[in-house]
C-alpha cells in the first residue's frame, strides 16, 4: 500500500509529506518542519484548526469529527485514505 500523505496549505505556500502511521496531523507538521500554527497540542485552544479540503481525519479514538474544520492536534489521517489536504487559512 502507498503510503498516506498530507498536504498542509499555509500562508499561501503547499508542503506536501508522507504522513506518519499513529502521528496527530500536528505532529506530522512539527516532525517535517512546517510551520503550522498551535498552542496547547491538548484541544483547547482551537489555534491549530484547519479545514479538511479533501480526505478524512479521525480523533484518538477512531471518531469522525463532526465538521470539516478540525483541531489538528487531536485529529489523525484516516487509516486507508490514501490523501489529506489541509487549508489553514479559511
Ligand atoms: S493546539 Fe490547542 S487545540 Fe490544538
């Protein structure tokens, strides 16, 4: 299987990654360098929070958010889904 990859949209740049098997969407940003936005990395703040163009996201314990803007912190890519875009600015 292809691995996943995420693309994060910030600040009107795209950086593309493989993204990790366990790893929050966050993390994933951290450990390649992107400069997405958080504070707390606990799902408070909401300062982290992204709109999933395409793709899906599920939180820790394998629920679907119910929106498609999503605290990135708590949100990982959906086993199997082969893409997830990610815009930071809508
Ligand atoms: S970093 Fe605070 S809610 Fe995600």
């Amino acid at each position: 299987m292809k691995p996943a990859r995420i693309e994060y949209r910030i600040a009107g740049k795209s950086y593309e990654v493989i993204a990790g098997e366990h790893e929050t969407v966050l993390d994933c940003a951290l450990r390649n360098s992107i400069p997405a936005p958080y504070s707390c990395m606990e799902g408070v703040c909401s300062s982290c929070t992204a709109l999933v163009l395409e793709g899906e996201v599920e939180d820790f314990v394998g629920h679907a958010p119910i929106e498609a803007r999503v605290q990135t912190c708590q949100m990982r890519i959906k086993p199997g889904c082969p893409k997830l875009i990610l815009d930071y600015e809508r």
